[in-house]
C-alpha cells in the first residue's frame, strides 16, 4: 500500500512542480508552442502557458516518470477535467492563496518581469521599503566572486535586457533538464528524478517571478511550484468525491474542509550542546558540532518524510535547529508514532541532551486565504513550546520510569571526557595529546566532521533503501557513538568529501551536493543520483606555510606544539595574527523580531508561497551573502601579510557565529549588517543586533560563546533615540514613535546603535560614528606619531562620565518629568577642553593634525553627553588597535 501512496504523492508533486514552468519560455518571447493559439488550443488549455507548460514536462520528463498522464496533470490547471488536475488545480490556488481572479491572458507576456523583492511586502518595525526594487533576473550560482551590484535588488531593467535574461535562463534550465531526461533515460527513481528537478528549479527560478498581473510579482516560480507539488502531493488522497473535490477547488476559501498537516520540528538543548564542551577539544569541534545539529535538523525531516511517504517538496525549511513540513491532513496519528521513535533514537545517543519537539496543526482549506496561514504559524509555535516544556511526553510510562533512573555517574576521571565531561567506557587518550581523553562522540565532531569540513567541496546523503526498523524503548548506555551512528538510524548516510574518488557505490539512492560552483560543473545526474548547489557558510582558516615560518616558533613556545601546515588554524594562532592586541573576536549575531515579521509582516497577503518565500529571502543572505562577504576577508591580507584571520562556526537561518583575529570579526560585524539593508531592499525595519567579546587565548571559547550571546541580549535590550540621541524639545510628543529598540551592536563592552557605530567610512574627519572616530585617533597615533596622551584622556573622561551617569541612574534621576533623558553636566566638559587646547599647542607646526583636533573639540564641545558614548568607544577601541 505505502508504494502506491508514495508514487501517487511523489507524481502529483511533480505535476504541481511543473505545472507553471510554460511561463519560463513564454516570457522568452518565442513560445514556439506545439499548436497553433486558436480557438480550440483556448478551450482546451485556457492559457498559453498552460500549453507550453504540456510541452515542456512532455519533452523534459523521462518515460518511466509516467509522462503522458503527468504532463496532462501539470498543464491542465486552467482547464481541470479529471481528478489530478482538480488537485492540482487546488494545490495551485492553496499555494498563491488567490482567489478565483481570471488572469489577464498570459499576464501581457511581451512584458516580462523581474522579481519583487518579499522584502517589499514585509511590513516591519511600523515600517515599509521606500521604494520597489527587483531581483535580478540570474541563476543561484553564488560565489565568492559575487558582487553586490550584481545580486542585491535593484530598480528594474529595461525590457530587452529583461528578455534576454529570460531566454539565457530558459536555454540553461532546458538543456540541463534534458539531461536530467537522458540519465534518466532507461527507468530509474522517481524521488531522485523529482528532487534533482527541484533543485534546477531553484537554479533557474528563483529570481523569476510566478505570476505578475493581477498578483504582487514578489513570489518566485520556484517557491510557488514547491509549494504546489507539497500540496498536491498531500491532496493526492484526499477522501471526496470527485464531485466534493470540484466544488472545494472552486471556492476553497469558503470551506472548513481539512487539507494538510502543518508539521514544525524544534531542537532543543542546542545551546548547551554546542557551548558547554571545554576548550580541551580542538579548533574544529565548535564547527563540528554546531554542523552535526545542521545535518540532524534536516535528516529528521527527511526522516519523517520518508515515513509518511512524502517527497522532498514537502519540506518547506530546514535550518537552525527548526523545521516546517506540510503533510497529509490524515497523517496525524502516523505523526504520533514517527514522534515517539524519533525521542527513543535521539535519547538513545544523546542521553537526554537534545530533544527535538515534533507537533503537527491541522490546516482547513480556508486557513490558506487571506492572511490566516500566518497565525496558523504562531499557533504552531506556541504547541511546539508546549511540546518543549513536556520533553519526553510522548513517550510511554515504561520508557519515561527509565529516563528517571539515576545514572551511575561514579566519578571516575579514567572514563571522562575531557570535552564534554560524560563518563563512557569508551573514553580514551587523544591521538595528539596524551593529557586529554574523549570519548567516540566528541572524538567523531572533530575528526569526522569539524575537520573535513575544512577542504569540503561536496555533501553526499546516501539513503539506506530500507529505513531501519525504530528502537522500541529508551536504552541508558555506557557508551558514546560516532554522530554517523545517529543518522544511520534515521537511515542516512552522510559523508563530506573533498573529491568524489573512491566513493563506494550506493545502495539506494544518492544525492551530491556541490558546495562551490566549480565542484558543480564536475557533477551529473544518473538513474540513482541526484545532484545539485547547496549554499552552505564553509569558511576555514588554514595553517599555510607562511604562517608557520613566521608564527611557528613562538606558537611552540607558547602552547608546546607545533603548527600543522593545512590544519584549521588553532585559535592562539588566530589570536597571534590579530591587529593590537592579541585578542580572539567571537560574533554572534541575528535578525531582529523575526518572529514578528512571520507572525504579522504580510498582514492580509501572507499565504504559504510568501511565507516560503520570505524564509528563503532570509536564509539566502545567512547561508549565501554571509559566506561572500567572510571569504572576501579572508582572502585580503592584513597590514603584516596575514590571511584566512575568520572561521565560520555557523551561519544559516537567520543568524549565525564567528570566532577569528579580532579586528577582523568586528569589520565583518560592520559589513554584514551594511549590506543587509540594500540586501532587504533598504527597509528601513529589517536589522539585526550583534555581541562581540575579546578573549585571550586560554578562556574557553565556548564560555566565550555565552558571553558573545548575552553581550548580543544587551545589545537588543537597549533602547535609544532615533534623530538625536537626546530629543529635542519639541519631539517630545513624539517621542514614542522616535524611541527605537535593537539594530545595535555590544562592543567594548558598550551598546551603540549601528548608525553610531558607523557602517562606512566617511571620506573627511568626523566625528559622528565610532567607526569614523576611530579611524581619526589611529590615523593620529600611527601615521602622524601623535602621544598617546589624547587617548589617555578621552580613557579617562569617558570613564568618569560613564561612572557618574549610571550613579545618576541607579539614584533614578536620569529622566527628567518628562521621561527624557537629561544631559548630564560635569568637570569632564571643560577638562575635555582643556586637554585639547593644550595638545593643540602640541602641534603648532602640523597644519592637518591641528586642524583635525580643532574640529574634535568643536564637535565635543556642541554636545559632549551625545559623543562621548561613541567617541570613547573608539578610544578604546584605537588603544586596542594600536597597543604593540
Ligand atoms: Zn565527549
């Protein structure tokens, strides 16, 4: 029976991925269809597309794939006649979340479009984007040669620049599809043919919009099609009448009638799993670890998937930690059981350590039309929290009686890890230090992933062709295993390869994902092989040879060993090869109230496309933009030659972690949240807030984690001022609009807005950013000599100023009755003047030098309480820079 069900699901999916891709070619403006658009071509297809959309799944989908009944499925939409095109029929209006508008013929397809930005759309932060702006019409083909005039929306091109993108899109989606039809050529696997597919669909289509008429044009052919196959793919066994079925594909925005399963996944103890291990590990089990969640996160939702025989369309995300899948309105039960063998699995190699919350929301028809699917969302979210509060509910008395055991902990430092403090037996000595044992799990996150993944080039999944049968209880074990022993039982095998030589052949099916575009031309697809682009943050200092002639002995001094040329760069290295002060940087960063953009964001127009949409949006600048802008750095070489200075522990989703030689961690700070708003289509609520600690070389980095964590809660605790920092009079009434949260950063130990910060560099000397003033006072003590006296001072006087407004602050007379913030008067205001007179005196004869403290003192002098907060950070920050 599963069989049948999964071809069903696994067609109609293919017929819902196919059934807008006419549009491609239509827009080319040589739609060369098969037959003449005459009367008759009209009653039978409706729209044209509809019949390019019949010939193009007629000429891309192999034999064995069933062609003639899913090419008929795909194309007949606009004219439903038999059960399949109603479903697809309906999977199409579910998705859009359209009501039955006629489309404008063809949507006037001698007037092709370019994508609208989602971000558009989004409202945020009581705010929208100034102005529309556009994708550009271009292939997901990502690297670190990419620019952002070259990727970030923009206005619209003119229409025969538009045209001919569309006909370079279409002539490399076509060829690459009739490949796909030639591996395919003598049988093989519907579900490897169908997620190949998906992955050129994400190609080609991301950026070209689905529909543009009567529609916003900001959902791309590719999250709309995905949608649709996920929707047809459950509809598939829907118990109605063909008669029920029609009037429901109808009007389904007027009926209750149950659709889908919305299905969330929520790990948790994620933080502690990645922060809690000692620094005895090496540089790579951070990566490994936090990597490992990455890959357990998306097997489980392959995991369920494959239990309820649903193809790869149905998983809708998949990232940091979450996910969301759309299954049948039926599978609940199913759902139940697949739950409580994912708790015994996972709790059988992790001890209770992770846990992943598993809850499914029924969906009704109309949850889909005007804005509902976005509180479906929230309400989703609030069973997946209950769920998290009740760990192991799910599963039976007998199970829970064991959890609850005492475990034998005796103690005992022969059998402890010295990573993550367990007690196993199989603990052991590491390979190259004889002091620090591990045991096989910790042992395999740096050895089987957090290494290899420094030279990584592909990610292969192989699928065991049967699923192993689930465990059928909770096992307490003295024993810790290889995290490839925690896939296997989700019937996976991942390996991540530098070459593909000497990969064995697999059992079942495969999937290869590339992880740069040159390792993607050396890919094609077989019967058994899917393949396609994974964007994944994969950066990696490596120990070169440079480094080690010049670093190599003092590092041996310092730690007792030696550099290994290849190996990902130890963290005292990274530390050596900071600007200043030796210092490591670790950056944790993430969007501001994301959650609010999905719950409330697309108001009415929220629909499952545009949610899928708007999650893709922001996960390309985490998994894609942030890796350009950290490879860039890192191939630009600092003021003594060195290299590589950024590791990339995380980044996906919407937020991410980085560790490296300090001063580079903060500028990749800086460029990150630059671009984000040109990327967001400059509006103006999209931001995010970050926490940057310094640490030497022997704190434990993933202490060093929590501290970055919290430093970026201050960050989005703080509140401040919008046009000045201090409003003035006549703002006042207006002051609660003004007030903003967030968008800041936690540096230094001190909160300041990014716009004080400061994103660029101006051209003259100024003082109105940190960034700004820092480049000042370097300037000045590096390349004009000046004493170090005025840092001093600056030091001093921020220092005093700073102690006397939280003095004020805990007396609580920092507001006035007014609820303002007072300027706060004191001996720092004429000591600052004083100072600065003096030094002026200092520099008689060095014009620019004099100039440029002039204008310093001018500036303090007009409002000292404002600058102070960003002048003496600089000041700190420019004695850290500078400190030999
Ligand atoms: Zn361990």
């Amino acid at each position: 029976m599963s069989d049948d069900r999964r071809e069903r699901a696994l067609k109609l999916a293919l017929a819902g991925l196919l059934h807008d891709v006419g549009k491609v070619k239509l827009r080319t403006g040589e739609p060369g269809a098969s037959r003449t658009w005459d009367d008759e071509a009209k009653q039978d297809y409706g729209r044209l597309h509809a019949l390019l959309t019949y010939d193009v799944a007629g000429n891309w989908l192999p034999p064995f794939a069933d062609r003639d009944a899913v090419k008929n499925w795909a194309a007949q939409h606009h004219r439903p006649i038999n059960r399949e095109h109603y479903l697809v029929r309906l999977a199409d209006r579910l998705s859009s979340g359209e009501r039955d508008k006629l489309e404008k013929e063809d949507e006037v397809a001698n007037q092709p479009k370019q994508l609208l930005s989602i971000f558009c759309v989004v409202h945020a932060d009581n705010q929208n984007v100034p102005d529309p702006l556009y994708w550009p019409l271009r292939p997901l083909d990502l690297d670190e040669n990419a620019t952002a005039d070259n990727w970030f929306p923009a206005k619209e091109w003119d229409k025969d620049n538009v045209q001919r993108r569309y006909k370079d899109l279409w002539e490399k989606l076509n060829k690459q599809a009739l490949d796909l039809r030639e591996a395919h050529a003598k049988g093989g696997d519907l579900e490897t043919y169908l997620e190949n597919l998906l992955y050129l669909m994400q190609r080609y289509t991301w950026s070209v919009p689905s529909a543009y008429y009567y529609s916003l044009p900001d959902i791309s052919l590719y999250d709309h099609s995905r949608m649709t196959a996920a929707l047809a793919a459950v509809l598939g066994d829907l118990a109605l009448s063909d008669e029920e079925l029609r009037a429901l594909a109808q009007a389904p925005q007027d009926s209750n009638a149950p659709v889908a399963l919305l299905v969330g996944g929520d790990l948790s103890g994620v933080q502690d799993f990645i922060y809690t291990i000692t620094d005895r590990g090496a540089t790579s089990a951070l990566r490994g670890r936090s990597f490992y969640l990455q890959l357990l996160t998306e097997a489980a939702a392959r995991y369920i998937l494959r239990r309820l025989d649903l193809p790869i369309t149905n998983l809708i995300y998949a990232g940091g930690g979450n996910f969301y899948l759309l299954a049948r309105a039926t599978d609940t039960e199913d759902l139940n059981r697949i739950r409580q063998d994912l708790s015994r699995i996972l709790y059988n190699h992790h001890q209770g350590d992770l846990y992943l919350a598993v809850a499914g929301l029924p969906l009704k028809a109309w949850d889909f039309f005007a804005g509902r699917i976005s509180s479906k969302w929230q309400e989703l979210g609030e069973l997946l929290q209950a769920v998290k509060n009740q760990r192991f509910s799910e599963l039976p008395a007998s199970d829970l009686a064991r959890l609850f055991e005492p475990q034998g902990h005796g103690g005992n430092e022969e059998k402890q890890c010295s990573v993550c403090g367990r007690e196993y037996d199989d603990v052991h000595q590491d390979k190259n230090n004889p002091e620090v044992r591990k045991c096989n799990a910790c042992e395999s996150f740096e050895e089987e992933l957090g290494d290899p993944l420094r030279k990584a080039r592909y990610l292969v999944w192989d699928f065991e062709p049967q699923l192993p049968t689930p465990p059928n209880e909770v096992t307490s074990s003295n024993t810790s295993s290889s995290w490839k022993a925690v896939l296997k039982n989700l019937g996976l095998h991942v390996h991540i390869e530098e070459t593909l030589e000497g990969l064995h052949e697999p059992k079942g099916r495969r999937l290869i994902l590339a992880l740069d575009e040159k390792s993607l031309n050396t890919l094609k697809p077989t019967a058994q092989i899917a393949v396609g682009r994974r964007l994944l943050v994969n950066v990696t200092p490596l120990v070169t040879a440079e480094d080690k002639s010049k670093y190599g002995e003092e590092y041996r001094r310092r730690t007792g060993q030696s550099l290994k040329e290849g190996a990902v760069k130890p963290f005292e290295l990274l530390s050596m090869q900071a600007k200043g002060i030796e210092r490591l940087g670790v950056l944790r960063m993430d969007v501001d109230n994301l959650g609010q953009f999905f719950a409330q964001g697309l108001g009415e127009k929220a629909t499952l496309s545009r949610v899928a949409a708007l999650s893709f949006a922001i996960s390309l600048y985490f998994e894609g933009w942030v890796g350009v802008l950290a490879q860039k750095r890192n191939r630009q070489k600092n003021d003594r030659g060195d290299l590589d200075r950024l590791y990339a522990i995380y980044s996906g989703g919407d937020d991410l972690f980085f560790v490296g030689a300090w001063d580079e961690v903060v500028e990749l700070a800086r460029e990150i949240r630059r671009d984000l708003t040109p990327y967001a289509a400059k509006h103006p609520g999209i931001h995010t807030s970050a926490g940057i600690v310094l640490i030497g070389g022997k704190y434990p980095l993933a202490q060093a984690a929590q501290d970055a964590g919290r430093a970026e809660e201050a960050a989005k605790r703080h509140k401040w001022w919008d046009n000045t920092d201090y409003p003035q009079e006549e703002e006042v009434k207006e002051k609660e609009e003004k007030k903003k949260e967030k968008d800041s950063i936690c540096f230094l130990g001190r909160v300041l807005p990014w716009r004080r910060f400061g994103l660029e560099k101006s051209a003259e000397v100024s003082f109105e950013t940190a960034y700004d003033a820092l480049a000042f006072l370097e300037d000045l003590l590096e390349k004009q000599n000046a004493s170090r006296s005025l840092i001093r001072t600056l030091l001093r006087l921020d220092e005093r100023y700073q102690e006397a407004m939280q003095a004020r602050r805990r007396a609580g007379r920092d507001l006035g009755a007014d609820q303002r913030p007072q300027p706060l008067w004191g001996p720092w205001n004429w000591l600052f003047e004083y100072q600065l007179a003096r030094m002026q005196k200092m520099y008689e004869k060095q014009s620019e030098t004099k100039k440029s403290l002039e204008a310093l003192r001018k500036q303090m002098k007009e409002a000292f309480h404002q600058r102070i907060e960003w002048v003496g950070l600089a000041a700190r920050w420019a004695e850290l820079r500078t400190r030999k």
